[in-house]
C-alpha cells in the first residue's frame, strides 16, 4: 500500500486536540469541507482535532499557494474536484506540514468546529445510488421470490438507479415526514408515511470530468473518486414499495439524502484500502471491463444509531442498532465509477454516488430498519420498541477506518432528526 | 381559454419568414432558447420565422428593457425560468410588439437560424422521466404480465424515475452507440447494443423553485411549467430490460436524452390547452391532490420519423414511423409537478421533466421502436427494413400544436443521428 510521510503514525500536530486517542480528524485525516463562521461567509476548511482550518485565511495568509489550495478555499469544492485527485494530494502535503508539530502554532486561523456551520460540500450536479451488499438485496429481495432474491443482475454489474440532486442536503439537515401515496388495507391512501427508514450508505465524491461517449476504464476508475463520506438515503418504505414496479424508487428517495460534512479525501484512506474480496463460489466471473488489480476495497467500520426523545431526555447517547464492515461489500467504488460510465455516461466533478445499504450478513450488520424489523421490533435500552422511525428519533451515522500500523482516522457524522408531516399537502 | 393580442391569429410580422403557412414559429409563438452567431458567444434569443432575434443585442440596443429581458438574454435561461411564468408574459408582450407588422423592422438584430448554433437552453440541474401514457405501458408490459400489464400505481399516480441530467443534450448532438451488457444465447455479453431505441416525448421545462419540504399543490402546478419542447428520450433496450429489476432503468438511459432547442412557452400553449380526458371506465377516481380543474392537457400532434443513410442519400425525407396526439396522456404536466413535489422534492427552476412516450392507441401511434416492432419490422418506403436502429440512422421529431380559430404553432425539431460504437472500451 503506496503511503507518504504524511500517513506516518508518529505524526502529531500542533492542534492538541487532533493528537487526542479516538479523534476522527487527527493530521493522517485532513477532510475537506465548507463551513461559515459565526456570521461570515462559507468558504472551504479542513478538519484538525475539533478545529477546521479556514483554507481560505491560510491563503490570504500566503501560508498556503497556488490553484487547488485556492479552489480548496472556495464556497464549493466543485472547482477543486475538478482539478483531480493530484490536487488533493499536493494540498494534503502543504497542509499537513503547516500543522504539524513544530510548525509555527497558527491558531488565529482556527475556528472551533463546534462554533461553524457546515455546508455541503458540493453543489451537487448528479446523484446515482447503488446496491451494492448481497445481504442487503438478498433478505429485501426474499419477501419479493424466495428463490431467487438477489437481482438477475447483481451478479454481472453494480446494479444501480438515477436519485434526486436537488434534495441532497448536509448532515443536521431535519427531515420532514412526507405525504405519500401507498396501498392500507383495501384502498391505496394519500397520507404521512407509516415507514421513515434510513439506510446507511457510503458517499463518494467524484473528481475530474470524462466526456460524453468516453467511458473511464477501470483501470483508471480510481482517478476519479475524490473522496468519501457519509450518506443517509432516507427511504420511505410504503411509498416505495408501491411506485417500484417497473421504474425503480421516485418519491420513495426524493425526499432527502443527507450526506457528512467531511470529505476523506482518496489520499487519506490509502492505509486502508485493501482487496476486493473474492466473488462469492457459483458467481461467474468478473467481467473483463470491471476487474481490477488494485486493492479497491475500503476496510471501513460503519455504524447506525438512533436517539430517541426519552434517550435524549435521559441525557443518553444514540442507541446502536447497525455496526458494519464496507469491505466485504459486493462491488467497490472504482467499479461503480467503471460501471457507470461504461456507456459514455459523464460522471461530473462534486458528483455524488451512493454505495446502497452498507449491510453485512451477521445480526446487527443490517443497515436499514427494513432489514431490521426482520427480527422482531428494534428494542432499545430504556425498554422502548420501534419498527419505523417516529418524530423527533434523530438518526447518527459514524465509522472509522483503521488498519495495523495506522493511525485510525474517522469520518465525523451524518444526523438528521425526523419532525413531524405538514398537517395537509393540498 | 384565456388568450391576449399576442395570439390574434391576424397578427403578422414585418419578419416575412414568420407569415408563411405551416411555419413553425410564427409571432404567435416566440420561443425562448440559448444560441450562438457565427464565432460568438452563447446568448438568449427568440425564433421568429427563419430568424432568431438575439434578445442580448435588443437588451444591448435599448429595445427590450427590465430584469426580464436581461435574464432571457443570458446564456442559460435558468434565470429567467427562476422569475416565473409571470417573466415570461412580460418578454412575450413587448417582444411581440417589437416584432409586429407595422412596428420599426430591426434587421440588424436578427440571424438566420440557419446560420446558427444552438446550445442547451438551461443548465439542467435535473432531470425526472414519467410514463404518462397508457398504451405505451400496456404494450410492453404485456410481455411481462399478460393479465395485467399495467404497473400498479399508473391508475394512482403519474409513475415516474429520476434520470440522469450530466448526459442532456440539445437536439443535432450525435448519438454514440454504446457498450453495456445484455443476455445473449447462454450468457451475458458486454458488447455494442443491439436494440438502440428512440423515445417520443414531450419535454417540460420548470419555472420558480418550491423549498425542500413545501410541496407545490395542484391547485398552483400550473404556475411552474414554464415551456415544453421535444424530448428524445434514447433507450437501450436489451441493456435496459436486463438492468431494470428491481431500481429501474439506469445505463439503458443515460447514454443521452436529446431537446430541441426552442422552449415554446405555457403562454404561447395557452390556445391549445385543452381538457384532460375522462378517467378510463374502472379506473378510481382521480387522488384529490392531484385533481384539476383547469384544462391542463396539451393540444400537440407529434410525429417521430427515420432518415436511414440510403434515404438521405436519395435525398428523401425522413419517414414518419409515428404520428401521435398528446392530448389523451393519462396524466397532465401539471399533476407531475404536482405528484413529483407532493413529498417535499424541490424542483428547481431550469429543471426538465419528460412526459413518457407519447403513444397512443392506434396503429402508427406507438412513440418508440419497441412498441412499433410489435407489428413487425418497420418498413422503409424504399424497401428497406429496420428492427432497431442501425449506424448512421437519422430519428427526428416535429410537432404542431392547432385549435379552431388559432394559429397553429409548431415546436421545431429534435434530431440526432447514431453514430458507431468504440472498438472497444477496456
């Protein structure tokens, strides 16, 4: 695994909190993102300790130069996307060795993470949602033909499906309950939905720009996965399960997708990327256009967890109802990203794709309530019970990627709390 | 219907090309779109006859005046769709008295379309295809369910799926055929597609933007369609029926979706809108979210024809394959607003809905090749044949919108032409 002085586990910065054990944004991380200050504009930071780095006072600085640590400071990081992943890397190199310990301490161009707001950190062109975990099709694939759940093409590609841009919203975002129409009892009704579901799903970040008509081969699928993140695909299952056949999800998804603030960028995970695991014994083999060499896989621990109002009343923290490995997933993001524009589909900079649910085949490893409630009511410590998600639940997303010899980094958060339906919709 | 002077079907104007019978952009239409004269740069302008009128150089002459006229001058009308319908009536009053018989002739602020390039009229942000009619849906679901080929929710709700936005393109852009990967004889093959499909439809350009969460209800619907045009909504087909279980179409889609250039606006609709049809015997009533009282179906005859290379070689004119009325669409383009924003979705303005194939009943009403092929290979008036579409064919569609005492409009054209696929893609 190719790593650079900038991984090295001794490195510590002279941002005393980013050196603290279990901090998701030591110096190995380095996150891009774009925040505002109190009462300021947005512009583009990096995340140190439980500082953001305003990329855009180091410029003005002069402590950091040139045209991606510029497009790295603007209000969106399309412009730096755009530029590739060499751009994150030489910025990587130049931010790191101004916070590193014995770096002159620049503390007047922090602000406190919990003092900012945060904002997406692209303005987001296209959104394609993938399925990528076999267990997750095959235990919502069983309800639909028992002998045959996964999809006749979930063997042969990434099965995928076009989602909605223009609901993509930031971490913290509320979701309001929609209105929907689904089938109850022997009517199809108009009402709020009965099935608030999220799915805890990968976020990749898109970087450069192929021409329409000009696949990305998969040997060079990599060059075009900027970063990583958090994503929340809220679904609404009753919706859902209704307007499916033969389209695909419409309103079920359009409601909100919210992704994490933090971009981890490509560069960062590199400890981490390990190889795809073997195909499954009876699949066929990988077709040509999508194999790769390289270790393309993310070992990355993702987690689920739900705070209810009495949890929050009791002061207690968000209950863990989903604690799941990436890696074994079926398909990984450079096949995605091969796959995608296998047919001359251009995948644009800031471009944002979903890896679907991130569910593994043990108990607990169920990434979405629907697969959830397959084992009975979600039973939390204070005794309550749910199926679905009520009003005020707050939904919280974490994971970390470690790996021996590493300093583990952590991707922040991606939380939203459910509020209640409008009273009518006409 | 509510009609002003600009649609007096005496009006003529002192563009002599725009008063010759059976043109398609006489001033009783003046539609919006983004072009470019001969080595200059993209701005607003408006047909009229054989012309176009650069709206920036009338802006620049002091001849159109206020943010209306300068937002329709710009380079992407994404702007303009931003202020509203209201936007455009106020360009459509001036401009026609600009352009009227009588009025000062300004032919110094005009280009023949001819010599012209015409760009994308907004950036599309989103794009979301519906499946509005119910011959198209019954005659290839058929295949899938004989006893019932419609899918569930079409008596419910206008089905639609989110597509895909980078791959939009305006009419004249040539269609690369792409790779993908299909069952053939025992196995799946990735290769050149071999069922390239078009898809006639109906485009429908969003005006204003409702907030995440508000939906838009049907009562207001109307007041977000700021124009239509023609949609070729490209399909793959063998790509397409292997992919779609259970998420939908997603690489059979986004090879590219094609639009004419000219936005004909709502108002220049407003003599030919015409009463949505009565619900079909059996059906339930119409969901009261959805339900209008206003004349919300369009009064539009479309036709898609086929140039293949030996036609255009004998100088021949494209052959009409389908010629098809759009009136008798299930589902109007306002109950897709209204259904589409019902959960909260945001619509944002320059967005593009597609209306679905527009077939109809008949022999010779069927808007795409999958349907056409159910009565056999097409027939080519020189003898030649066609299952799917082959290298070098030509597909191109017009329409003309008509009423008792109006005149008649026409929406230009939407044309491209398949060109080869790569010798390979790896």
């Amino acid at each position: 695994v190719p790593t650079d002085a900038t991984h090295a586990p001794g490195l510590k910065s002279w941002v005393q909190g980013a050196n603290a054990p279990g901090c998701d944004f030591p110096i190995q991380n380095l996150p891009h993102g774009v925040f505002s200050p109190a009462g300021a504009s947005p512009r583009g930071g990096i995340a140190i300790g439980d500082q953001v780095l305003d990329v855009a006072a180091a410029v003005a600085a002069g402590k950091l130069r040139g045209a991606a640590a510029e497009a790295a400071a603007a209000p969106s990081l399309n412009g730096l996307m755009a530029m590739g992943r060499g751009a994150a890397l030489e910025i990587r190199a130049a931010v790191s060795a101004l916070l590193a310990e014995g770096a002159e301490p620049l503390p007047h161009l922090l602000h406190p993470i919990s003092a900012v707001t945060m904002h997406l950190p692209t303005t987001v062109r296209n959104f394609s949602d993938f399925m990528a975990s076999r267990p997750h099709c095959y235990r919502l694939g069983v309800k639909r033909d028992a002998n045959n759940p996964l999809p006749p093409a979930f063997h042969h590609l990434p099965v995928a499906y076009h989602s909605r841009a223009s609901s993509v919203r930031v971490s913290g975002t509320p979701l309001r309950r929609p209105w929907g129409q689904y089938p109850k009892g022997d009517s199809v009704v108009f009402a709020p939905t009965e099935a608030m579901d999220f799915e805890l799903e990968l976020a990749v970040w898109i970087a450069g720009e192929n021409e329409l008509g000009s696949p990305t081969p998969i040997s060079l699928a990599d060059s075009r996965l900027f970063g990583f993140g958090l994503l929340n695909d809220w679904s609404v299952r009753d919706v859902q399960r209704y307007e499916m056949p033969p389209l695909g999800p419409f309103l079920g998804k359009s409601v909100m997708t919210a992704v994490s603030p933090w971009v981890i960028t490509a560069a960062a995970m590199e400890p981490f990327m390990v190889a795809q695991p073997p195909r499954e014994e009876g699949d066929p083999p990988c077709p040509a256009h999508l194999a790769s060499t390289r270790p393309d896989a993310l070992n990355l621990q993702m987690r689920a967890a739900i705070l209810t109002p009495k949890l929050r009343q009791a002061g207690a923290a968000p209950h863990i109802v989903t604690d799941t490995p990436f890696a074994p997933m079926s398909w990984t993001p450079a096949q995605m990203v091969a796959h995608h524009t296998s047919n001359g589909c251009n995948l644009l900079p800031g471009d944002l794709l979903g890896s679907g649910t991130v569910s593994g085949p043990e108990d607990g490893q169920e990434a979405c309530i629907a697969e959830l409630l397959l084992r009975g009511p979600m039973q939390f410590p204070n005794g309550e019970t749910r199926r679905f998600l009520e009003d005020g639940d707050e939904v919280v997303f974490t994971a970390q990627a470690s790996a021996p010899g590493a300093t583990t980094i952590g991707f922040g958060e991606c939380r939203g709390e459910v509020i209640p339906a409008h009273a009518s919709v006409t």
